[in-house]
C-alpha cells in the first residue's frame, strides 16, 4: 500500500509542477496507462496523485503565470506576491493552507455526508443560476453587460465544443480561456524574478480562519456541479483583505474540494472531478474501510508533500529565476500548443485559439474570469 | 464609463466568427461514424436499448456492443445516442443528443413463450427465461416479446399478449378451473371432463367441493398434473352444487338421509349404490350425509348419525326382508351344528324368530340370554329368520 501511495506522490508532483495540466487531463493521461482492474491499489495510486497534485499545482500559478482552471483568480495575487520577490511564500501557504485543509474536511465528514445525501440535481441547478447571476451582478456598472456578454460567448462556445470529435476538449477549453492569457500579458515582463524567503507574513490564528473559510467553500464546491475552485474564492474573496488571506482561501479551497469530492463519491456515487471518474470506472463502491484507509493516505501524502514541498520548489524557483522570463513564458507557450496539437490536432489548436480569445477578451474588459465559467453553466441551465 | 476600444471589439467580433466557425465544422464535418469506427473523441451515432440505469448511470446495448452514459435514462426503452466517445475500451460516451425511439429501429429478437412470475418474472417457453421486467399481463398467459438478450436476462422492450393456453404442454403454465374432489397431496380437480392432480404450495389448503382455479406448470404424466408455486395462483371461486343423492354427477355434492347396510373402510347404504368414504357408522344407523361425488364413490364432508341404531324399534314381530332391522328378545334354545353353524330362537313372548349363528360370527348365546341385534331378515329352510352381518351387530345380555 505504501508503495502506491509514494508512486502517486512522485506522479502527482510532476503533474503538480508542471504548467496546464489540469486533474482530468492527468486523470485521462493515467487512465490510458492503467488498462487492467488493478484494485484498491489503483484507487490509492490515483488519490494521492490527485491530491499532491493539489498541493503543488501553485508552483506553476505562481512561477510560470499559467493559472489552471481551479486557480484562475488567483493568478493576479500570486503574480504580485511573486513580482515582491515573495513566490515562494504563496507556494509555502499553498502548502499548508492545503493541509489544514485535509485536516479541517476529515473533520468535516460526517455532517458533509450528511448533506451531500439530500444534493439534488434540482438544487444543482438552481445553484448555476444563483452563480451566473451572481458572476454578472457583482460587476459593476457597464461591466455587468460584458460580462453577460462573455457569460453567453462562453457558453455558446461550450455548446459547440461539446459537438466536435476532441479527445481532450476541456485542456484546449481551460488552457485557452485561463492559461493563455495569463501568459501572454506576461510576456513584454521580462525581470527576473527575484526570490525571498517563504515565511508566512500573516499571523496564525488569522490563517487558521482562512484556510478554514475556505475548506467550508470548498465543501460547497464539492456538492454543486461547475461551482469550481475559482467560484468558491470569489465568494471567500468577499472575506479576505489581502492577497494572502484570499490565497489561503483559494489553496483551502482547491485542497478541500478534492477531499469533499472523494466523501461525496463514496456517500452517493457522483464523481466531481476525473479522478474519481477513473476511480468509479476502476472500483466501486467503496467500503467504509477502504474511505478510513484514504484518510490516512490523505494525512500522510499532506505530511510528505509538506515535508518536501518547499525545499523542491525553491529549487525550481532558483532554476527558473535565473532563466529569461518572456523566454521562459514563450516555451510554455510552445509547449501548450504542441500538446494542443498532439491531443486533437488542427481542431485542438483552433478550440485553444477561439477559447484564448475570450479570455483575453475577459481580461482586457477588465472582468472576473471566472465569467468565462459560462463555458460549463450554460450547457447545465439549458439542459 | 468604460468603452470598448477597438481591440477589445475586434476581439469579440472574432471570437464570435470562431464560435460559428466551429459549428459549422461541428455540424457538417463530423458526421458520426459507427462505434466499431470511433476513436476517443469521435462523434458517434447509436442505437440501443437500455439495459441498466441506476443514478445518472446508464448502459444501452444494441445486440452486439455496449455503450456507458452518464445520464438516467429508463430500462428497457430503446434510445438513439449522439454523442462523443470518450473511453474506446469502455465506451463511455457523453452524450449530446438522447432521443427515444421505437422499437422496430433496431434488430430485436422475438420469443413466444408463456409468461410466468415468482422470485423474478420469467417468460417459460418451456424453458425459463429471466426477464428484465415483470409483463402487464395475467400469470401464465402466452406472449411474444421482443428485446435483447443482455446478461443473464432478456431485456423486454415490447410484447404481444396471446392470451392464456388452452391446451396442456408440459413444462407451460396451465389454468383449470372445477371441483376439489380429494384434498390430500396432490389434491385432485374434477374439471367436468377429467381429474387433474395438483400440487399446492405449502400450507395451502383447500375443502372438498371448493370450487376452484388454478395456475400451475403443467407435467403430462398418466394423469394431467399442475405444480402450483404460490398460494395466489389458488383461487376458491364457489362451490359445487348440492343434489339429492341419486341425482349427482361427479364434482356434486350428493345429500341424502340413509341407512348404512354395510359398515367399514367405507359405508354402504340403503339409498344408492356407492360406497360413502370418510366416515364411521354403525350397520343399521340412519345418518345424514353431504358428500362429494367422485367417479366410483362419495366422500364425505359432513356427515351425522341421525338416528343411532339402538334408537330402531324391535322389529321381531314385523319383519321386513331387505331392510336393515333390529330384534330383542330372550334366547329360548340354541342348536349347534358339527359344522359349527348355530341357530338360536329368540323370542319377545309375542313373536320369535330364528337366529344365525354362522362359525364365522363366533358367538354362542346361552339360554335365557338377553339378544339384541342388528341385520336382516332371511330365511333358513324356507323358515323367516334373522342373519347378522358381523359380531359387533350383536349384544348379549347387554355386552355388545
């Protein structure tokens, strides 16, 4: 069991570091390799992968500005920490704002299991409207309309990507709308990025009450479908003050989530994100031993991957401040659409390059870019 | 106020353009293709009828593949499924249009067999068959239906009722209505025509003349014989009709008022010539009987002594052949052959009347012995005398 658990580990930081790779595309690279019933084996594998990976997916929010879809909002926080020469401070409260995370959401359980038993796809729905509303309203002035306007080009674009032959849809969608952007307004930026210490600047019982905030929007998240990460940091974003404390919900959140969402898969089947559907289709259900033995896997990987965490990011944030940064942005830039390529071909590069243009478009109208989470509500509220 | 610049409307402008672009690549260049075609992404096209759905999980089948949907779709309807393949070894798809469709789309198997419910429902042609569904229609009765066979079961998506057998095949369910004519295990059924044997479910029981109908598995031994799997496939409709004894046919019940001429296993009477089962009287009693009519007897369901023997008046002075009488008297002498045949006369000081003593009776009264007896009036040496079908239709001295 061990032996799984640290293989999924090592796979979940190298997924964790690397840019762009969101949790289903990880989920849908995996699922190709493992082709037999492996058992709970399997399922431990996957989940700790998954959650390492939620630990460490800051490092490229941080370091490379190519936000994934969960941590789209942070990105512009991040980055100011970063530019102060605090980077590895942000990714130092990623790692602990996600353990306190685990550790809050296995506290949190049982009354999760409770409410996730009286979820319905009603609820789920009147909970899109609730977010699209609240996506659009909480823009101000003129702003509203383009963000209605943007709420429905995406999900039109959602509705025609839906019909297309792609293998991997949501990587051209996710990247195109939150990644690409955030790299291409990086690029005229070429300082180096200069790296300080990773102490915590926020007092503890103040982080306590972020990370917890956090784990309960996270908990929200986990229950209501297209209610991502992001969304649930707007809603925490009206509780914090400063980039720190909104980072600490936003880490809190992307943490508790993964954990909320395995509860809610054994309490009622429903899978949230890729890696439970790999899980669902590899073993199911699951015994309540088997939920006790991945809370001890959770406890361990959230001590092991804190316990290396920093020192390896530091490492890479070393490696990478002496690199030229618009170089550095371009290669990811390079790299996105060679994989856009080899994923789906000309048809990837041309969704990648529709989904690049709203969101830059989201970004120059000055607008929240969770907007561009029409993509998914649009297609819930019109089924 | 914020304006739009130029850029920012280019922008939107393009996006728009691009969002049509790729519906119209979605629309005209993506065909679906046959799921033996798709790869991962692919748009396919498929027909199938749903054979499992639980959740937001379903798996339609179309005789040859499989396909897994993410959706709630109902059992045993037959879908047509746009959608993108999204795992080529599962064959998971999300869809993007569902659409229900008749049946007559697909390449259905048909069965006709008889439908039959009792765990699970099981269409029986003789053999048993598991059926996804349980049919609307009566237990037993024939039907065709149409379906795919997926597992263990054959997934029912339409089907024709035929009504119910009209002749016995064995191994088919088979309905009899008539009357209980015997109640032990296997109670036997008087159809009007014919005894037909079934086994009932256990515990279940039913009373002779109950007029009855049955659903049972037909067995075609000597005898047309039903296994009957639950007590609701017994249903009591009525009873039979009660006639005058003499007047019944089988399957009635005979009623009458007789007088027991031969006692044992069986009575026989004075008022018809079938033996009457089910029921202990003495020779010589008068009793009241109901009792089901079978093909060479009656059997009893309720029956009384109406009038004991004892109660028969002394008949020494007014014999009467052929009628089961009673005499009393003292015994005035007794003649013992060598053969061991005896002869007593009795005689109630009026009247007198010779006894026979046959060496099978076993009784040899003395004289001034009190008699009573019960038996026939007969002759000996062209002599009235009284003739005593066995030893306990005679009492000495009050000893019976």
């Amino acid at each position: 069991m061990l032996k799984w658990v640290m293989l999924g580990i090592l796979f979940g930081t190298v997924t964790g570091i690397t840019p762009a790779l969101h949790v289903n595309t990880l989920a849908s690279i995996v699922g190709s390799f493992l082709t037999s019933p492996g058992g709970f084996s399997y399922v431990v594998l996957l989940y700790s992968m998954g959650l390492t990976h939620t630990f460490l997916d800051a490092f490229p929010s941080t370091f490379f500005g190519i936000p994934e879809e969960e941590t789209a909002i942070s990105v512009l926080p991040a980055h100011r920490l970063a530019l102060q020469g605090r980077g590895l401070e942000v990714i130092a409260i990623s790692l602990k704002a996600s353990l306190l995370a685990a550790i809050f959401s296995l506290f949190l359980a049982v009354p999760y299991v409770l409410l996730a038993r009286h979820y319905t796809a009603f609820l789920g729905k009147v909970a899109v409207f609730l977010l699209a509303f609240f996506l659009v309203i909480t823009e101000k002035g003129v702003k509203r309309l383009y963000a209605l306007l943007i709420f429905i080009l995406s999900g039109a674009f959602g509705l025609v990507v839906d019909k297309l032959p792609l293998r991997e849809p949501y990587f051209h969608v996710f990247v195109g709308l939150f990644g690409i952007p955030a790299i291409l307004f990086s690029l005229n930026n070429n300082r180096k990025i200069e790296l300080k210490d990773s102490e915590i600047q926020m007092p503890k019982k103040r982080f306590l009450k972020f990370s917890f905030i956090g784990t309960c929007f996270g908990m929200l998240a986990s229950l209501l479908p297209t209610f991502t990460s992001s969304q649930a940091a707007l809603l925490g974003s009206f509780f914090s003050k400063d980039e720190r404390t909104f980072l600490t919900i936003v880490f809190s959140v992307n943490t508790s989530n993964f954990i909320f969402g395995l509860i809610n898969f054994y309490a009622t089947g429903k899978t949230r994100n890729g890696i439970l559907v790999l899980i669902k289709d590899l073993y199911y259900p699951l015994s309540p031993e088997e939920l006790v033995i991945l809370f001890l896997v959770t406890i361990m990987t959230s001590s092991i991957v804190n316990f290396y965490g920093m020192a390896l990011s530091e490492m890479l944030g070393r490696a990478i401040s002496k690199i030229n940064y618009t170089k550095l942005n371009l290669a990811v830039l390079v790299f996105i659409w060679a994989a856009s390529l080899y994923f789906d071909g000309l048809l990837g590069l041309m969704v990648l390059l529709t989904a690049t243009i709203i969101g830059v478009s989201t970004t120059l109208l000055k607008i929240k870019r969770t907007t561009c989470m029409g993509v998914l509500m649009l297609k819930i509220m019109l089924s | 106020m914020i304006k739009l610049t130029k850029l920012e409307i280019v922008l939107i402008a393009v996006s728009i353009v691009s969002i049509l672009l790729l519906y119209l690549i979605g629309a005209e260049a993506t065909t679906p293709v046959p799921l033996e075609r798709a790869e991962r992404g692919s748009l396919i096209n498929f027909t199938g009828v749903c054979v499992y759905s639980q959740n937001d999980f379903s798996v339609l089948y179309d005789g040859k593949d499989t396909i897994v949907l993410y959706d709630a779709l109902k059992m045993d309807k037959s879908y047509r499924v746009v959608g993108k393949l999204l795992d080529e070894s599962k064959h998971s798809v999300e869809a993007l249009r569902i659409d229900e469709v008749p049946y007559n789309t697909l390449n259905l198997d048909s069965i006709e067999g008889a439908f039959w419910s009792d765990s699970s429902c099981y269409l029986l042609t003789p053999q048993r068959i598991k059926l996804s569904k349980c049919l609307n229609v009566t237990k037993g009765e024939k039907v065709k239906v149409y379906g795919l066979f997926y597992g263990e079961r054959f997934h029912v998506v339409d089907y024709i009722p035929k009504g119910l057998l009209k002749i016995p095949i064995n191994g088919m369910p088979f309905k009899i209505r008539g009357i209980v004519i015997r109640n032990t295990s296997p109670i036997t059924i008087w159809n009007g025509s014919e005894e037909i044997n079934a086994y009932l479910p256990y515990k279940t029981k039913l009373e002779l003349g109950d007029e009855v109908e049955i659903m049972g598995i037909a067995r075609l031994y000597s005898t047309l014989t039903l296994y009957v799997n639950s007590p609701s496939d017994v249903k009591v409709i009525g009873k039979a009709k009660t006639v005058p004894v003499g007047k019944e046919t089988i399957g009635e019940i005979a009623h009458g008022v007789c007088q027991v001429t031969k006692d044992g296993i069986s009575l026989g009477l004075n008022c018809t010539e079938l033996k009457l089962y089910g029921f202990s009287a003495n020779f010589g009693d008068i009793i009241e009987f109901y009792g089901i009519r079978r093909r060479n007897s009656l059997y009893c369901i309720e029956c009384t002594v109406k009038i004991p023997r004892d109660e028969l008046p002394n008949s020494i002075c007014n014999p009467d052949f052929g009628t089961p009488l009673k005499i009393h008297g003292k015994v005035e002498w007794v003649k013992v052959y060598k053969n061991g045949f005896g002869l007593a006369n009795v005689t109630n000081e009026e009247c007198w009347i010779l006894v026979k003593l046959p060496k099978s009776l076993g009784v040899y009264p003395e004289v001034n012995e009190t008699l009573t007896a019960f038996g026939f009036y007969t002759t000996y040496r062209e002599a009235p005398a009284f003739e005593i079908p066995s030893r306990d239709d005679i009492c000495l001295n009050g000893s019976c």
